[in-house]
C-alpha cells in the first residue's frame, strides 16, 4: 500500500524479532562457501533515521532497539542483532535504525546477491541510492508478491525469501500464504521468512494456522517463533505484538530462539501478560 510507511515503525518491538531472526538465518547461509541470494519482497527503505518526524511521532523504537541497547548481558544472538544496528550507527547514539536490506548489506559476502522490491515512489529512491555501489544488488519499484515467478529458484540454488508486507490491506494475509505455496514449489529448498503482526482480526488469528498448512511439505519443515508484549488498546485496536514463520529453517534456529525469546519478552514486554510462543515441525 503506497500510503505505508514503515518510517514510523522503525525499530519497534516486531522490527526487533523480525530482525534478529534474518541476522540469524543470514549468518547460517553465509557459513558456507556457495553464493546465496536473498529476495526482499516489501523492501521499504533501507535505513530510518529515529530523530525524523515520522519516527518521533510514535516514538515505537523506545519501546523496542532502544530497550536492548544498552545492556550488556544479552545472549549471543541478540547481542549480535544490536551490534548490526551499532555497526549501522557507525558505533556513536542510536540515532539511526536499518531496515532489512542494510542489515543485509552488512551481512552478505560481496558474491552473494540481494534482490528488493518496494513500490513506494520515495522508499524506493532512498533504498536505490542506499544500494547503488553494492555489486550484485537490485532495487524494483514493482511488486514484490509478483516477483517470484522470475526470482525463484535463484542461479546458485541457495537463497532466503523474506515476505513482511504491510498487512494494511487484509488482502496480504490471502496473498502471503499464496505466495508461500509458490515458494516451495518453484524452490522446494529454500528458506523462507514470514512476518505478520498479532492483531485482533480474524485475519490475522488465522494465518499461522494457514501458513502451517502451506509449509507441510517443506524438506525441513517449518519454525514458529511469536512475541506478545503488549495488550490491546482501545477498543481492541493496535500490534499487540508479531510472530516470524520460517520454512526450512537453520537448524540452531530453535535453539537459539529459545535463548533469546525469554530475555524479549523481560526488556520489551509492556504489560504482565507479555509472553512468547515457540513451536516447529521437522518436516516430512
């Protein structure tokens, strides 16, 4: 949706669980020598300054990176999720929070390839000139949902696909799911990480049920990892918190979630009720 934008959502509670879950899975690709390419299919900016408007207005990031920035007893995982984003900052304030694709060019061998799709006008132009002078990067304004057909399977037959649209459209539930099944079946191997947010739509309540579903085939099954830290505002309105889906996961992936969930839920839950859930499958 052209009217989104993630600037004001920059480094909140779910950009964190998001964030160090791709960390993770991008290190475990990178452990080996072959080239991998990851597919970013609602790319936004790259980067987001935390002292602009957009991101002052909500201030979500104080509730999210800026709870962990300090701190100094944080598991191995986390720990290297926040020095990304220190590494981002050039090592001074938090003063500036990267989306998925910089944490990406921080992460990626210079073989390895990056592919992002966004179709806001003014994302699009930041993340372009953001990505310019990386070899082996690309920057679509076009629709990352269509993309698959021609991103998948990728040459070297090792890549991540990374699916976190908006949700402002209940359309992106039907076609997440859609585009998990098109996945797996044009690169049965290949990794894929899904975001949602938890909101109170049946919309919402439904999709790890359906993504579940999807992913029943896949060769390593599936990993699921949801973070609640708030309660519902108003009227049952507001992100009580997101969950991450991920197909043919890492295998240290559960483990070190079960390390790194406990501690998300003591720094960023805002309420008693804050908690966490982790489940996998181990495929067929």
């Amino acid at each position: 949706m052209l009217a989104y934008r993630h600037a004001f959502h920059a480094g909140n509670h779910a950009d964190v669980l998001k964030h160090v879950v791709l960390v993770q899975v991008l290190r475990h690709m990178a452990a080996k020598d072959k080239p991998f390419t990851l597919v970013d299919t609602h790319a936004g900016a790259g980067g987001y300054s935390l002292e602009s408007d957009y991101a002052r207005k909500r201030g979500e990031y104080a509730q999210g990176i800026a709870r962990l920035w300090g701190a100094a007893d944080l598991p191995p995982a986390l720990a290297d999720y926040v020095a990304q984003v220190r590494d981002f900052n050039g090592g001074g304030a938090l003063a500036q929070y990267p989306g998925s694709p910089a944490l990406a060019a921080q992460l990626l061998r210079p073989a390895d390839r990056l592919h992002c799709y966004e179709l806001h006008p003014t994302d699009h132009r930041i993340l372009a000139a953001y990505l310019g002078q990386r070899r082996h990067s690309e920057v679509s304004m076009s629709d990352g949902f269509a993309a698959l057909a021609r991103e998948l399977p990728p040459p070297s037959r090792r890549g991540v696909l990374l699916i976190d649209p908006s949700y402002e459209l209940k359309t992106d539930y039907a076609k997440v799911v859609a585009a998990l099944r098109e996945a797996l079946q044009r690169f049965a191997t290949g990794t894929v990480i899904v975001w949602y947010p938890q909101l109170q739509l049946v919309e919402a309540a439904q999709l790890p049920r359906r993504l579940k579903a999807a992913a029943q085939a896949a060769t390593k099954g599936w990993l699921h990892a949801g973070l609640h830290v708030a309660p519902a505002g108003e009227g049952g309105f507001g992100m009580t918190g997101s969950g991450v889906f991920v197909v043919n996961p890492p295998w240290t992936l559960h483990d070190t979630l079960q390390q790194v969930l406990p501690v998300l839920v003591q720094r960023l839950g805002q309420y008693a009720g804050a908690r966490f859930a982790l489940e996998r499958h181990a495929g067929p």
